[in-house]
C-alpha cells in the first residue's frame, strides 16, 4: 500500500474551502483533515508540500473530440497527446464522442474509438455516443450501451448529410432515453436554414472566415435550442445543449428552467473570452478561430458569465477539436464552409477559469462547480471523480494562484501549431498532477506514461435522480 500526504494547502472543493490535510492510499482519497490535526506525515511514502498552493480536483472535461473525422480531415490531438496536454492544464478525466458512421452500429462505433483511446490516454477517460442514424436497431442498442456505461448520446440539428437528425430522429432517441436513464446532448443550430445562408454568403462573393459566423445566425442556435428543448419536453426526458454561444440561447434554457424542467446548458471557454473580433482577422488568420456554434460578438459574454453564475448554465467543457492552421485549416481558403470547424483548448480550461476568478465572473467554489463537480455529476461519475473526499479517485492538483504566464504555442503541450489565446497573460498555473494516486505532472515536469488512463463505465446522471 501506498501513502501520499498532501499537506499545507488549501483544498477547495464546490463545497468547501479549508487549510487541511489529503492522505492518498492506493489511489483513492483515504483522509481529509484540518492541517496538522494527524501524524500522518511518519507514515506516508510520499509528502508533498503544498504551502500557498491551492489542492484541487482535477479538472473534468466532458466534450473533447480526439482523433476526430472531419471536413476530409482528421483533428490534430491523439489521444495520447491530448490527454497528456489536459493533464498539464489540470484536467484528469475527459469525456470524449465516439461517432456513429451512419449504415453501422453504436458498438462499432464504440469499438472504434476504444482502439484510438485504450492503452495510450495519460488520464482516465470515458465516451458519449454521437447517433447519426436514428432506426429501430440503433433505439434497442442504447439500452445496451446505458447498461455497459456509455449513458449519453449526441444528436445534431447541424450537419445535414454528414451529423443530421430530423426532429423525428430526435424524438425517438430522446423518448428511448426517457426510460432508459441516458442523457441527450444537442448540438443546437437549424442547420439546414445555415446551408441556405452558406450558399448565398458564397454566391456573393463573401468567403472570408468571418462570414462563418455571420451565417450561423445566433437567433437560428436560439431556435434550435428552443425546438429541442420542447422535443424534450414531449418526450419526458432531460436534455443538455452543448456549447451555448448566444445570450438569445441562454434565454431560452432560463425560460425552460424556470418551468422546472430538466434542461442544462454547457458553454465553453472560447465563447466566454474570444469573440467575432478574432475570426475577422485578417490573412485568412481568422480560420483559426473557427467552431460551430461560432464566436459571437462581444456583448454575448455577459450574458454567458450571468449564465454560470445564475446556474441556467452549469459546465464549461472545451469542445476540444484542434486543427492545424498550416495544411488543415487552409483547406477553406477561398471558401470559409470548407474550414474544419474546431479549436484547441483542453489545457487551457481550468487556468482562463481561474483568471475568470480573479476578474471576478465567478467565485473560486464556482469555478470547481463548473469544471470539475457538476461536470462529474452530469455525466455519472461524481462520487469518484470530481471532489477531494474520503473514497474519491485521488485525481488531485497542485496549483499555484500567484503565478503568472503567457499562454503561446510555443509553451502549450497541446498537438496543433497556434494557440487560440496567443499572448494572453493570466495568473494561477498547475504545478502538479496526480490521476489515481500517480504523479503525472511533478513541479511542471511530465511523468505520466500512455496506457495510465483508464477507461470509465459512467452510471446515469446524477441529477435526475
């Protein structure tokens, strides 16, 4: 048996915030207690000081897309270089999408992305399962996927041809995850009224990276979301919308809360700190930044952060789906609907989090509430992951909320030749990184290892009770 003691810190859970004491036995939280109240130091193999450092759970980031096909592509991130990347920016489990190919099934789909994922994740892992072909055999099999511990299926209002379902689709599967105890996610946008406006934007000559966003109205991310919820609601199941861009979505989700349904909503870093001003840079820069739901103007990051505090939204996920800029993203020059859609952000999250602390968005607690407890408990994981407690996974950071860096490409872990926050100072930093009881990140050195990661059987959300 192994004894870790983590001592002097601050443990700051969604919960609580105390001058304490963690004991590590074999890989799980054995004790908490206040600092100096236990002679544990004489027994333990390992002490690591954690004097003016804050111990945290390590960051739960449930939307990454590794390895992901896409627009004749692939995302830049293995799930060995991902997950590497996520633990030096404090996270240390991810949740990631394993796709349907349309003709095949949710087992297949599922098999593959465990030959990408198994044997190579630095951190502990688990899938959601995108259904892009809603049929009879696909409804039965997700009963068998809830039973073995994939309980969330994506369905998409965008993509039509590629992610597409109609809102038939859309109702089976969500009355399927009415009995069954799954979770549907939405990918939000009327695609199909997009497509119009695609071909008109690019039948005017207007094919700059800037135009994606203009054509991805956000009154068509509100309609969605409001199409969606009412599916839903139909159907008597949950819902949770994925990376909420727009205030007019945000409203939406508040509404339907206020009538006590189950409806959460999710946002993402980029949407909080980045706007429309980055994808109208100039020199094709802008293709860098572009995502789908896409950046908005500035104004829609108030109602984001109101949002997280209010609790109509409750996680901030990345949407972690890099692309190079160089050869990947340059496939849409000359026409902005062939640039891959995703941004690099898996190592970023929990630090921009903390800067959003600092400014004073949200309050530390908050900040662990939306990163790493209600992520867990969403998913079917909290309990194990998510919280320092007594019989919790012990997935526990050191960080340091004085020190200052410069987020760059030059200094981020992550696979992909642009950092979406070049040159953005903030302060707070990771300085170590245990999954399970292991050091994986040692005062800012890598001592992980590929194949670390296990994967996760998640139990139904834990919050429908």
């Amino acid at each position: 048996m192994t004894r870790t003691l983590i001592t002097g810190g601050l443990v700051i859970t969604a919960a609580d915030e105390v001058h304490a004491d963690v004991l590590i036995e074999d890989g799980r939280i054995a004790a908490v207690a206040a600092a100096g109240t236990q002679e544990w130091s004489a027994s333990a193999d390992r002490v690591i000081d954690a004097t003016g450092r804050y111990v945290i759970p390590g960051g739960v980031d449930v939307h990454t897309h590794m390895e992901l096909p896409f627009g004749g592509t692939f995302a830049s991130d293995t799930f060995e270089t991902g997950t590497q990347a996520a633990a030096w920016g404090g996270t240390t489990t991810i949740v990631d999408f394993a796709v349907q190919t349309k003709g095949q099934s949710l087992h297949a789909g599922l098999d593959a992305w465990h030959a990408k994922a198994d044997g190579n994740c630095a951190i502990d892992y688990g899938f959601h399962m995108i259904l892009s072909d809603v049929n009879d055999r696909t409804l039965k099999e997700m009963d068998l996927l809830v039973e073995s511990g994939c309980t969330s299926f994506k369905l998409f209002t965008a993509y039509p041809g590629v992610f597409y379902s109609d809102d038939g689709q859309i109702l089976r599967a969500m009355q399927k995850a009415s009995m069954n105890g799954g979770m549907i996610m939405m990918h939000a946008e009327n695609g199909i009224a997009i497509d119009v406006l695609v071909e008109q934007a690019l039948q005017r000559g207007e094919t700059d990276p800037r135009f994606h966003g203009e054509v991805r109205k956000a009154l068509l991310e509100a309609e969605a979301t409001h199409r969606v919820i009412k599916l839903a609601q139909v159907a008597g199941a949950p819902v949770y919308v994925v990376h909420v861009s727009a205030q007019e979505a945000v409203a939406e989700l508040a509404r339907a809360r206020d009538e006590g349904l189950p409806v959460f909503g999710e946002t993402c870093p980029q949407y909080l700190f980045l706007s429309t001003d980055d994808l109208a840079e100039p020199d094709f820069e802008g293709a860098k930044y572009v995502c789908s739901t896409p950046l908005r103007p500035k104004e829609h990051q108030a109602a984001l952060w109101r949002g997280l505090r209010t609790n109509d939204l409750q996680v901030v996920s990345t949407d972690h789906c890099p692309f190079c800029f160089v050869g990947q993203k340059e496939l849409g020059r000359g026409d902005f609907s062939k640039i891959p859609n995703g941004m690099p952000g898996v190592e970023n999250r929990m630090d921009l989090l903390h800067q959003a602390v600092l400014d004073g968005h949200i309050s530390r607690r908050r900040w662990i509430e939306i990163a790493c407890a209600t992520p867990a408990r969403m998913f079917g994981l909290y309990g194990r992951k998510g919280t320092i407690a007594p019989g919790a996974d012990a997935d526990v950071v050191i960080y340091d909320p004085a020190a200052e860096q410069v987020m760059s490409a030059e200094t981020h872990h992550m696979n992909v030749d642009y950092s979406a926050y070049e040159g953005k100072r903030v302060t707070g930093r990771v300085e170590s990184v245990l999954s399970r009881g292991e050091l994986v990140i040692d005062g800012r050195e890598f001592v992980g290892r590929a194949g670390h990661g296990a994967y996760l059987a998640r139990g139904t959300s834990q919050y429908l009770g």
